[in-house]
C-alpha cells in the first residue's frame, strides 16, 4: 500500500468505470482521485464519447494529500447487449508548478507542454442487472454504488508500484474513431424522460395548430384582396378622368336648340302672315 501511494495521483477504480442499468435514465458513477504529493496536482478528465457523458467537474485541482471525487453521469439510451462498448476515459494530471496561478486552470493547462502530462486510461462497462438486483436496487440502490466504490478502492491497493507507474508513463495508443474529447458540464436528462418528452410534444403540437390558424389567415387576406382589386367600382390608378356632369349637359343643349328653332319658327310664321 505504501509503494502505490508513492505515485502523484491514485485513481479508485482504477481501469473500470461500471454503470449498471437499467439505462432509460440517467446512472451515475464516482471516481475518486487522491493527490500523494506535497504540491497541487491539476487534472482533467477526457472521453471518446463526450455526448455521451456529463462529467463534474471536467477539470479541478486536488490540494496536497487530499482527497476529491468526480461525478460521471451517462446518459440515457437504449441499451443493446450484443453492441460492442468501446467508451473511454482518460485522467490527466500534473503537478502544478510553484508559481502557478491555480484560479485559472484552463489558462494553466494551455501553457503545459504535453511531456509534463501523466496519462491513465478507463473503460466503460455497461451492466444489466437481474431481476433480483434490480429489485434490491429499487429498495437500497446508494448502498450497492457504494459497496462497488469500496470494492474498487480494494483492487487499486492490491496493484503493485511497477504495473501502476507504467500506466503513467505509457500514454495510451488510440485510433482515430477514439479521439478523446473533454466532456461539458451540462446538467444531466431529468429523470423523467417520457413525461419530458411528452411535454415537448405537447407545445409541437399547438405551435403546428397557430401555424396552420396563421396560413388559413393569410390565404383569406390574399382573397380580399384580390377580389377588392377586381371590383368595377373600384378606380383604377390610371384611368382617366371622365367628368360625370358633362353626360347630363349634353341632352340640355339638345333641348335649348330645339326651343330656339320653335321660337325662331313662331316668329318667322308671324313676318310672313
């Protein structure tokens, strides 16, 4: 035990990460990391499958000979046996040096070179209870997740000072579909996925209802519309303008000759009688 304390960092577990389902909601591991040395260790937290996880914190310091844990939340999806898992997780750490600033750990990890990195790789197993755990789990579930805690605590003792310093000096070799990537803090999926997505369903549904009231809207807009432009009594921009008092003057004219060619008659009737 004293020869595997000798290392910066000590994971617990060390090479697995178990989630046990059932994984239609949200199951949550622990990781816990210890700083053996006498200065700050800095560490962050990397997978192949970042949507995967919700990972906090992602990246943190451990002050000297104490202690933090490290919650890994996977998410919620359909859990097939026979689908080969190929998730990982890698932990990085470094000693941080003494005049680090520690309040700005991004800025600090930008300015290491990756020599200085100590690389330790997980993997993810997936476990599908039986029906007796998972009704053991239904009625005491944070005692198992600690009991496995415990358990893995036993495992990393066990290793000896050899074995786990190689796991620190040799990075891992990893292809290109297993490209680590630094999870995000987002909060996990509420435990209640269907009555989530039943809600969402819910607001899809109205929102397609006010689209089609809006089309049905427009369309009779555009109807008015057409029907006020092809009205008669509606006067065109262009048309010209036609005076309506000069189609009544014109039967007055008429009937002024008329009167004149009487009265001219009357008195030429008259010169000559």
């Amino acid at each position: 035990m004293s020869k595997h304390f000798d290392l910066p960092l000590t994971i617990d577990p060390e090479h697995e990460l178990r989630f046990v389902g059932p994984f239609n909601r949200p199951v949550v591991t622990i990781m816990t990391l210890r700083n053996n040395s006498s200065l700050p260790l800095v560490f962050k937290i990397k997978t192949t499958a970042p949507k995967r996880y919700c990972v906090r914190p992602n990246i943190g310091k451990i002050m000297p000979f104490r202690t933090t844990q490290v919650e890994i939340c996977l998410q919620p999806f359909i859990y097939d046996q026979q689908e080969k898992n190929k998730h990982k997780f890698m932990v990085q750490s470094v000693l941080a040096p003494v005049d680090a600033d520690l309040n700005d750990l991004n800025k600090l990890w930008k300015e290491l070179e990756p020599e200085q990195l100590m690389d330790a790789k997980l993997k993810c197993v997936f476990e599908m209870p039986s029906s007796e755990a998972n009704a053991e789990s239904t009625s005491g579930g944070g005692a198992s997740g600690v009991g496995s805690g415990s358990a893995g605590g036993g495992s990393v003792g066990a290793n000896t000072s050899s074995a786990s310093a190689e796991a620190l000096e040799n990075k891992p070799q990893l292809s290109g579909e297993d490209k680590l990537v630094v999870p995000q803090m987002q909060p996990p999926i509420p435990a209640d996925t269907a009555e989530y997505v039943e809600s969402l369903t819910g607001e899809i549904n109205s929102l397609r209802e006010t689209n089609r009231e809006l089309r049905k809207e427009v369309l009779q807009l555009k109807d008015q519309i057409t029907r006020y432009r092809s009205s008669p009594a509606v006067k065109q921009v262009n048309e010209p303008y036609a005076p309506v008092l000069a189609e009544k003057q014109i039967p007055v004219f008429y009937i002024a000759i008329a009167i004149a060619a009487a009265i001219f008659s009357l008195l030429l009737g008259k010169f000559f009688l």
